[in-house]
C-alpha cells in the first residue's frame, strides 16, 4: 500500500477543482486502487491510501488528476506504507 500525503492553502484555483478532484477519488475507490482518502480535520492537507506497492501507478494516478498539480497544493510524499498493528477494512 501506498500513502500519499499533500499539503493545502486556500488558493481559489484548488478550491474550484477539488469537486471533481472528490469524484475522481471516488471513481478510483470504485475501481479498488484507493482504500481510503480525505483531509485532516483542520483541512491542512489529505491522505489518500492506496492498494497498490507500484509508486508509478500511484504518479501516473496522481499525474491525470489537475488538482494535485494545482495552485496551493502540494504533494509532500508518497511513500510505500504498512500495517503493523489494526487493520483497514
């Protein structure tokens, strides 16, 4: 699995792609290539897991969407992620 984290401001130019930005995770979530993805609760940022270990399908993922490439967002990391206590599911 892989996480990525992305930070946020308030540009505007983020704020009127995000709504497609929502569904297209959904649409990634229909298909099982995300697990889970939101923001934090001060809406600093998001995480979104995925359910692949192939960092170039998560870019390429990442790459067709224009809100990660927007003003005021930022990819902070994407790094492969484990489980070692819990479960997601």
């Amino acid at each position: 699995m892989i996480a990525v984290i992305a930070s946020f401001t308030d540009d505007p130019a983020r704020l009127e792609l995000r709504p497609r930005h929502r569904e297209r995770l959904v649409e990634l979530h229909e298909q099982g290539l995300v697990i889970a993805a939101g923001p934090f609760g001060d809406q600093s940022g998001s995480l979104v897991l995925f359910a692949t270990d192939d960092v170039d399908e998560v870019r390429a993922a990442i790459d067709a969407d224009p809100y990660y490439s927007a003003p005021g967002v930022t990819v902070e990391t994407i790094q492969p992620w484990s489980i070692i206590a819990g479960a997601l599911g």
